[in-house]
C-alpha cells in the first residue's frame, strides 16, 4: 500500500494520503478528516470525485469535499437541542442552524491508522483509520470514538464506521463525496477554454432513487417532520431522470435551495431493524459508467452541489451542479424530532454505519 507525505496541519499535525487499488478502482483517502481525495475507475482513466491537489485546499475549502461528516452530519434546527434532560448549544453555521458539528468535527481531525490494518490481496485492499472527538472540544455530551474500515474489493470500496460514546449522546455519521461520472477533469479550469455554459457538470447523468418518502422542510431547511409521498412531485426519481432536466422542469419549487438538498427516507423509524440491512439508495449514470450506492441507514441526503464555488486540483472550476451527493445518514435534526431520534447513543455501546459504492463501467472499454 503505498503512502504520501501530504505535510502538515495549521496546527503542525503531519498528514499522509493513503493508497488502496484493485484492478478496477484507485482510491486516496487522506487521515485528515477521513477524506477520499481521489476515486479512479482505471479502466476509463477518470476520477470520479472532486477534490484538492493539496492539504491547503481542503483547509481552506468549505464544501467538505469527501471528508467524514460527524459528529452530527446535516443540520441542529436552532443549533440546540436537549439529550438525557439537559440542552445542549451551539454556535450557529448555517442560518440559525448548526451545520455538520460546526468547526471541531470529525471533518478536521487529524486520524490514525490503526496497527496492523493495513491489508493487500489480489484484487483487495483494506485499511483502517481511527480518531476521538472530545466533549470539551465539540461540545456534545460524553466523548466519541470512532474507527473507519475502509475497503477496495474489485470495483466496489466500502465504508464501515464503528463509534461508541463515554456517555448517552448523539452520532449522526456520513460520507461526503461529490460524484461526478464525467471525470472532475471534465470540468472547466481556471483561466482555461470553455466550451459551453454546462461544460462537465453533472445535468448531463441521470438519476435513480429507491426511496419513495422524503421529508418536507419547514423554515431554514429544517424538516416538519412529516413522511411524504414522492409521487407527482419534484423529488420522485423511482424511475431513471435526467438531473438537468429535473433542475430545469422544477425550477421553481428548488430556487430557494439552487437545487436538490433533500433528504430521503428508505425506511420509517418504526421499521428499523437491531441489525439494518444494506439497501440500495440508488444510482448515477453516464453513457459508460454507473455508480450504485447501497448502505445501513434509515434515509439519505441527495444535494446537487448547489453552492459549490471553489478551484480544485489542477485549477478545475467547481461551481453549481459540478458534483452530486448521495449522504446515507439519519433524518436531519432527528434530535429535535420525537418521532425520530434515530441518532442517539447509550453509553459504551458499539455502533455501526455502512456505506458502498458499486462502479459498472459499461460496454467495452
């Protein structure tokens, strides 16, 4: 397995990009934050995910490109919220909102590779990546440890996290990989020739969501919390649409949000299982690549990239639409919603969240 010196933290903390390849995929996850900087499908040649040529970029970058979301992924209506009998707050991030846990997540924390992880086979490889987040420094109750197994087996790489909490408290974890099936090199760059206005982004995949349920925002994108139908609106993609297409049609209704940033349910609290199943979410594709994304969790956030403005590696244009999210995770502000609360923990016990992406490269390459 090889491994990159990728220097040092604002806070002097050494940081290395690590390398896990099949004979189909190529895959660089950096120990900062847990994050995939590069996601190669080598029979195309083509990355399929956005990010930064250097450590600078993702510490100056703030669309958490491929990191690890945690504590709490998505938003804290009001950036508050109470567990055991007592409230917890928040400095606000996002409107009144906290978004992702705020500054001292496990987006920035420097991992480590946990001793004798580190696994290579035929056609396989595996490693796994470890951190504790402090109640003092995120201030949500008990401390959480948390460990990442990642794994390249064939044309699939899967994600499973473990985390436990000193006391009761609340984890919400997820992946956040913008997924473009072009190739981020696809992209314009800055400084560079454009060809047209949509030069790369993804308004050219099409879409397929298993879930039929999504859940309505109230104010500042918070959810009702009420299970709605998809049927015969904007955010019914049970059959394979065209995303551009989609963004145009419904226009209207997604102004507020410059695309989708919604959250799909794939099973209603009611019915979870003590050991969920992998489910599928659904998939992207292009004219010779599909990405199929499966995991554990209850739901899903779909975002389009709406607010992407940003100069990733090789001086690539990141702007609206130029990357697309699959988030599997529990319902946003889940804590804040009786019916839910999905995310807490108890104390000391073990806790699991899977995620996988399947690639099929299609015809004959």
């Amino acid at each position: 397995m090889k491994r990159y010196d990728w220097g040092k933290t604002r806070n002097g903390e050494a940081v290395t990009l690590y390398e896990l390849e099949t004979e189909v995929l190529t895959v660089r996850i950096l120990n900062r934050g847990a994050t995939i900087v590069d996601f190669i499908v080598k029979p195309l040649k083509r990355n399929i995910v956005l990010g930064y040529d250097s450590l600078q970029g993702y510490e100056q970058g703030d669309a958490y490109l491929g990191a690890t979301i945690g504590r709490v992924a998505n938003r804290i209506g009001g950036a508050q919220c109470e567990i055991a009998g007592k409230t917890y707050t928040w400095q606000p991030n996002n409107g009144p909102n906290l978004l992702h846990s705020g500054a001292r997540s496990l987006s920035f924390a420097v991992w480590h590779v946990v001793p004798n992880s580190e696994q290579t086979g035929p056609n396989y490889a595996k490693l796994s990546l470890a951190t504790t987040l402090r109640s003092v420094d995120d201030g949500f109750p008990g401390d959480l440890r948390v460990k990442l197994q990642v794994e390249l087996i064939g044309a699939e790489l899967r994600l499973t996290y473990q985390y436990m909490t000193s006391e009761d408290s609340v984890v919400n974890i997820t992946g956040h990989s913008y997924f473009n099936l072009n190739g981020s090199d696809s992209l314009p760059q800055m400084n560079g020739p454009m060809m047209d206005a949509e030069q790369g982004l993804i308004t050219n995949h099409e879409l397929q969501l298993e879930a039929s349920q999504y859940l309505p925002f109230g104010a500042d994108q918070i959810p009702t919390g009420e299970l709605a139908s998809v049927e015969d609106t904007p955010f019914d993609f049970r059959t394979w649409q065209s995303v551009g297409e989609a963004l145009c049609q419904h226009h209207a209704v997604l102004t507020p949000y410059r695309g989708y940033d919604h959250h799909y349910v794939l099973q209603a609290p009611t019915t979870l299982q003590a050991k969920p199943r992998l489910q599928r979410c659904g998939a992207f594709r292009v004219e010779d690549l599909t990405l199929t994304v499966l995991t554990d969790a209850p739901g899903f956030q779909l975002y389009t990239g709406n607010w992407l403005a940003d100069e990733g590696r090789n001086s690539e244009v990141y702007e609206s639409y130029s990357g697309i999210c699959i988030e599997p995770q529990f319902a946003p502000n889940d804590i804040n919603m009786p019916a839910f609360q999905e995310s807490l923990t108890k104390a000391q016990a073990i806790y699991e969240r899977r995620i996988v992406y399947v690639v099929d490269v299609l015809g004959n390459v």
